[in-house]
C-alpha cells in the first residue's frame, strides 16, 4: 500500500522536484507540461485501496540519464529486467525502465529523443 509521504520522498528524489501536497492523500509534481500524482487513496478517503498502475507513465528529463538512473535505484526503484539498463530503444528513445516501490511501471527517457507519434517501422 502506498505511503503518502514515502511516495513524495520517492518522487522528490527521482524528479529532483519537491512537488507539492494537494491533501492528506495526494502529492502533486509539476513535470514542465505533465501532471504526476501520488496518490494514497485511503488517506484521501476513500474506502479502498488503489492498485499499482498497469502502464508506464514515460518521464523526459534534460538531466544526464544515468545519473536520473542511479538517483531512481537510490532512492527504491527496481530496474525492470528485461529494459533497467540505459538503452536505445528500437523506436529512438534513449531509455530505461523501473517500477517504483509499490510497483508502479514508469521510464525516463533522455528529452530530445521521444517517441511522440507518426510513422514507425517496427523490425520484424
């Protein structure tokens, strides 16, 4: 179950944004465009608990990724198996993947290099 102050602490230390408490059970951080909320549901009265996202929420950052990389693994993310490296992606993106500590899914991706839409030619 997420922890309203764990999660600010987390995100502050990913995003290097100390973001803001909206009430008891959200925490709000400003990504230049992009809205990311934390949410502890119980806290913010509601009579269950929320799941873990099943999507990546996708993060571009100006910031070096590999330093974004080792603050994320610092502060309790778990690099996803299979795309926790940094690595360029078949559609351009150069990326890694993780899940924070209640389990839910992002990547950051270094900015200039996202995938916004149009034409791809997947290989294979």
């Amino acid at each position: 179950m997420l922890d309203i102050d764990q999660a600010a602490t987390f995100y502050s230390a990913l995003l290097g944004n100390r973001g803001e408490r909206v009430t008891s059970g959200r925490h709000y951080f400003d990504c230049e465009g992009m809205l990311l909320a934390c949410l502890d549901s119980l806290a913010d009265g509601d009579s269950q608990a929320s799941p873990p996202n099943t999507g990546h929420c996708y993060i571009s950052t100006n910031e070096q990724l590999d330093a974004v990389r080792e603050r994320a693994i610092l502060a309790g993310a778990k690099p996803d198996p299979k795309r926790g490296d940094i690595t360029v992606q078949p559609w351009g993106e150069r990326s890694f993947y993780a899940r924070d500590p209640w389990g839910n899914p992002f990547a950051i991706v270094e900015a200039g290099t996202e995938y916004v839409g149009g034409e791809f030619n997947w290989p294979g």
